[in-house]
C-alpha cells in the first residue's frame, strides 16, 4: 500500500512541473514582449557609438535582428535575454556577418542556438507554413525586404507570435505609434501582403522557441523519407508523405495518415495527436522514475532488514522491473515498428513519440 502511495505522489509531482512548464511556455497576448529599437539608441552595435536613432552604429538603427530574437525569447519567459545580450554576442563571434547585417549563416549556427538555449528551424514562406507554426505555440521570425510595410527604407525583422481568428500578432521593434511599425494585431491580408509577399529571398521564415519549450518537430518528410525543401514545395502540406490506401481498400485525396487523423486540412495538430504525444512523453520519464524509486526502496528495505535472501529477491525484483520498464520505455518505438509493418499510421512520420 505504501509503494502505491509512493507512485502516486512522484506521478502528481511529475505531472504538476509538465503543467508549469507548459504554463511557462505558451505564449498569450499579455506576455509579449517588445523591446523597441528607440530604447537603444546608446547601445553600439558592432561599431563605436553614437547616441541617436542616425547612422548604422547602434541596436536603434541596425539592431531589429537582436532586438526581435530578444523579445521573443522574453515572451517565452527567458526575460534574462536582453537585446544587448544578443548583439554582443553577435559582434563578439559573428563580426563580419554582423557588421554587414547578413545573417544567414549566424540564423543556421548551433553555436547561437546553444548560447541562448533555443531552437531556431526554417519553415515553408506561405500562410500555411505561419499557421502550422503558430498552432505549435512557436513564434515565426519574419525577414521582409523594403517592400513591406512593417520595414522602413531597408529590410527589416518582424515576428509573428499568435494568431486569433484571422488576427495575427506581430512583434515589430521598430517603432511606438505608428502604423504598421508598431507591435499589435494585424489582418490576415496584411500578413499575406506585407509579409509573405515581401519576404527576403535569401532569408525567407523561421521559427524560434525555447529548447525547454520545444516538443515538436517542424521537420517534415517526402514520400521518398528526404527533408522536405519548403523553397521548392512552397505548401506545408506538400512536405507531407502519400500513405496510398488505409485500413484495406479506402483510398482517396486525404489518405495521408498524418493528415487525416494527428493533423488536420489547416495543417493544425488535432487533439489526438495532443493526447498521443503527451502520453507517449509521460511514459519515456515516468517509467524510470518508477523503476528507480520502487527499486532504491526495496534496496534500503532489504540492507536495513541484513537479509541476504531478502537482498537476492531485491535483486530479482529490480532485474523484472527493469525489462518490464524498458518494454514500456521502447512501447511507441516498438508501436511505431508494428503500425509501419501492418502497413498503418507511420508514428514517427507524423512526429509522435519524437
């Protein structure tokens, strides 16, 4: 009875962190955070400073790139990553990239993945790509070229956080007050027209999110098992597998096994795949946490107790739950086997247990 009581109170623990990290990590409204370029004119960037919004000297005038990484990762709750956190990073390991405000190859390094613990993933430049992001709670990094209204004279970096309804919230740092330049809610038009349409070839869009908050994978398959290309398919649906015929002789335009039952027409995650995911990610740690409190309990009780019989069925005991804890640790991978083998559901394809 007290084993029991023992699992219960470590499952509760558990599942009361999974629900503050959950807390942490979703992104409302009333958390956005934007730090506006206007409020860093003193602060160089990359180059000696001068203490006005002229020249490209400084996080007012050159800075969007950090002062948007910054305010998304301050949505997300890392609040300790401020925009001068970032550019002197920047500065410090990127110079020449920085100073000639080219970042592809800084926006593709694990390096800056690493130092400010997120994870950065480029993602197919269309509304669909925007929405399947959004509808994973990640934000999307946005760089527009001077075309776009959101931009000045020059290109510019905007975030997209949420979306209601057909509202999107756009972080723009580069002003207070003013149209288009200001953070807020914007039409889908304005995304389609200001963003999609005006986005920087040579950049296009990426997501952004906290490691700690990352559990899901926005990288997609082709049917041939390769990495989608979303500058070549240009839909997130395109980057989904053709699964042919499911559950005998159904065969018909949405057969894709992903598509029909873990992600919708909007390429949204339904809530099967919600309740799948997080059952599978309940079991890969509860099941060793089990394990290690029954087995370190029995161990005290036994060395307590000096039975060297009690000790040999402490042995015996540990050795079971061991094999039975690592069935149970391998259930979706050995799901995953059996579903593709019958010819079902491919688990993995369709992110689950990953």
């Amino acid at each position: 009875m007290k084993k029991i009581k023992y699992i219960v109170l470590i499952i509760l623990f558990f599942c009361s962190t999974l629900e503050t990290n959950a807390a942490e990590c979703q992104l409302t409204e009333e958390n956005i955070v934007t730090y506006t370029a206007g409020s860093y004119a003193d602060v160089p960037y990359c180059t000696s400073m001068t203490s006005s919004c002229s020249g490209r000297n400084n996080l007012c005038t050159s800075g969007c790139f950090p002062l948007t990484i910054a305010s998304i990762l301050a949505s997300y709750g890392a609040d300790d990553v401020k925009p001068q956190n970032v550019s002197s990073y920047l500065c410090y390991n990127y110079p020449d990239d920085t100073q000639a405000r080219q970042y592809g190859n800084i926006i593709r390094s694990q390096s800056f993945f690493d130092m400010f613990d997120m994870k950065i993933e480029k993602i197919a430049g269309s509304m669909t790509g925007i929405d399947n992001a959004l509808s994973q709670n990640k934000a999307v990094l946005a760089s527009v070229t001077s075309a776009s209204r959101f931009s000045g004279s020059s290109g510019h970096y905007v975030a997209i956080a949420l979306k209601k309804n057909d509202q999107y919230y756009v972080i723009n740092t580069a002003k207070v007050n003013e149209a288009y330049r200001t953070s807020g809610w914007y039409s889908k038009e304005d995304i389609e027209t200001q963003v999609v349409n005006c986005i920087n070839s040579s950049m296009g869009l990426y997501t952004v999110i906290p490691n700690n908050c990352s559990n899901v994978s926005s990288e997609n398959t082709t049917t041939g098992g390769e990495k989608c290309d979303p500058n070549t398919t240009g839909r997130t649906e395109d980057c989904y597998s053709d699964w042919g015929e499911i559950f005998g002789n159904i065969e018909t335009e949405e057969s894709d096994g992903c598509n029909t039952i873990f992600v919708d027409k909007n390429g949204n995650y339904t809530d099967l795949y919600d309740f799948v995911q997080g059952l599978f990610t309940l079991i890969k740690i509860v099941t060793p946490i089990i394990v290690i409190a029954l087995s370190t309990f029995d161990y005290i009780k036994a060395i307590t107790a000096s039975n060297a019989d009690e000790m040999k069925k402490t042995n015996s005991r540990t050795i079971k739950r061991l094999i039975v804890g690592l069935f149970i640790f391998f259930l979706p991978f050995i799901l995953d086997i059996l579903f593709e083998l019958f010819g079902l559901y491919d688990l993995s394809r369709c992110n689950i247990g990953t």
